[in-house]
C-alpha cells in the first residue's frame, strides 16, 4: 500500500514552458486535491475533485488545469509556466469530505522552480 | 490576513522537554480542526482531528486540546525527542469544506 505517489519528485522549468505533475493513490478515495506550499504560508488549495470524472477550483487555481480521468490519479498541468509558480505542490487525497473527521493522507510533494 | 493564526513561528526546545504551539482561527462555521506534522522536504501527516464537541484528543505524547468558544487551539508534546523536529500545521475544516491552513510552527529540539 503505497499511499500517494507525486511523480516528479523535482523539476526545472524555463518561463513558458510546460508540464504536468502526476498524483496516484491507491486506497480508492473519491477526494483529491493539488495544494501549493510557499514560504511563510500555509498550503493553499489549487484545484481538487469529488470523483472520477470531476474536478473544481480552489484558493488559487489561476495558471494550472487538472484532470481526473481514473479515481485514483490527478493529473496537475502548467500550460505555460511563470516564475511565480515556483513552489513546492503537494497532493492529497481522502475518503470524504473535509467538513467530516476523516483523514487526508498527503504525497511527499514535488518542488518546482521556474526560472 | 491568515484566518489561521500559529504561534510562535519558530521554537527550539531541549530534547526531553514539553512545549506547546498555538493555533488562533477566525474562520466559521468551524466543523472540524487537525494538526499535522511535516518533517522537512516531506508531505504533511495527520496527528489529530477535532470536532466541535471535543475539547482533547491525544496521540502519543502530542495531546491537541481545543476551545471552540473562543477559537483557540493547542498541540502538547511532552517529552521531546530529536525526531520531533519539524513544522507542525493548524488546520480548520469549515462546515462547506474547505479547508484554511496555518503557516506553521517550526520545532527544533536540540540535544
């Protein structure tokens, strides 16, 4: 049982250029959710889904788009990549909802610069 | 402004002895509050979660104690150890999901 997974563990970025950051899980959860992490500042939410097939924005989802065509991975694209998305990006994911007491089980994170 | 206040931002503590962190919120309608733990260059793992009717909760040596009156939240550790070093993340869940994030309280315990 392996969690979830974020392949790149590391990535550098030219300004314009595009990627994709992948989450797996494999404990059959409906939530998933992409987050940024800045120094000084808590995780903000980027993008997150309900289900397969779902997905929806967050705090700040302005530069990025997700898919989620399989329940258990969520994909997290850069179309064309900008300094200021320079950041490490976690993804988690959950049985249910946050407002629940339910566990949110997060990956080990992909630190991204663009430069 | 954070609507999840931690305190202090940094703490650096002896190893074997106790310390609290502080987590001050000002969002509503609360439905639930977690503490996390992030060892550097890792993803956050959960320590506990409370809900409205709980005042404590513990796990180990970390005891999480909450006052929804007054929005306000503590995480105990007692008895520190070398591998307690790391940022420890108030959470608050609201009633229509989301989910604010403190910035964190860095620990380091020293030998």
């Amino acid at each position: 049982n392996a969690g979830v997974t974020q392949t790149p563990k590391f990535r550098v970025l030219k300004t314009g250029q595009s990627m994709t950051l992948l989450c797996a899980q494999d404990m059959n959860h409906e939530y998933m959710y992409w987050y940024r992490q800045d120094p000084g500042m808590g995780l903000r939410l980027i993008h997150y889904s309900v289900g397969e097939g779902t997905t929806a924005k967050g705090e700040v989802p302005d530069g990025y788009n997700v898919s989620r065509l399989k329940k258990q991975n969520f994909l997290l694209g850069l179309e064309s990549a900008a300094p200021s998305q320079t950041s490490v990006y976690f993804c988690a994911s959950s049985y249910e909802r946050p407002r629940g007491p339910y566990e949110q089980y997060f990956g080990p994170g992909t630190r991204l610069t663009v430069t | 402004k954070n609507q999840v206040e931690q305190s202090p931002q940094s703490l650096i503590i002896l190893e074997g002895k106790n310390c609290t962190l502080q987590c001050n919120y000002t969002v509503s309608p609360f439905s639930n509050l977690r503490w996390y733990k992030q060892d550097t260059g890792r993803g956050p793992v959960s320590l506990t979660i409370m809900t409205f009717s709980e005042n404590t909760k513990s796990n180990g040596r970390y005891t999480a104690t909450l006052d929804a009156d007054t929005k306000q939240s503590s995480l105990h550790i007692t008895a520190s150890q070398l591998s307690d070093s790391a940022s420890y993340i108030c959470v608050v869940s609201l009633n229509n999901n989301d989910m604010r994030f403190g910035a964190g309280t860095r620990l380091t315990v020293k030998p």
